[in-house]
C-alpha cells in the first residue's frame, strides 16, 4: 500500500556566481514512505549550509535535519524534522 508524506526539504539552488557561495531553499515535498530505504541524522548538511553561507531565509538556526535516501537511483533528500518525527510521519516502526 503507498502511503505518501508531505514533508520540509531543504534544497541547494543552482548559483554560478560566486562560486563558494551556495544557496538553499526550503520547499515542500510529497513522499512516498514505501520508497524510503534510509534514515539518517543530517546534521552534516548543517554545517555545509553555514560554510557555504547558504543559509534559507526563515529557518531557525536549531533545527534539525534528517537525511532520507530512496530505493531508486540512490537519490536523497534533506529534509527538516529530527530522526525520531520524521520515522514517526513515515510510519516507520
């Protein structure tokens, strides 16, 4: 049975200039839970956003993040929500 989530990712927008900047942005995200292979903490992406300088506008700088990565094409996505409420909102057991 397919179950989809609406979730919070955070995504790097595409900039050609300047080059060691980066910018992000947060949309939202429909999922569908039965793709998802892995969970992971994302704290990684973090700190990638504030190196870069990329930090998106409205998002509390204590949020947490948490990777999800699907069965197809080994694609992932960062989305906002610690580890144990976005299991919770997949229905992960």
């Amino acid at each position: 049975m397919l179950k989809f989530v609406k979730l919070t990712e955070v995504k790097e927008v595409t900039q050609k200039w300047p080059s060691n900047t980066r910018k992000y942005e947060l949309d939202e995200v429909v999922v569908n839970s039965s793709s998802i292979t892995t969970l992971r903490d994302a704290s990684h992406f973090k700190k990638e956003m504030k190196m870069f300088k990329g930090w998106p506008e409205g998002l509390d700088e204590r949020i947490i993040l948490t990777e999800i990565s699907f069965n197809a094409e080994e694609q992932k996505i960062y989305v906002v929500g610690d580890f144990e409420n976005i299991s919770k909102k997949i229905g992960a057991r």
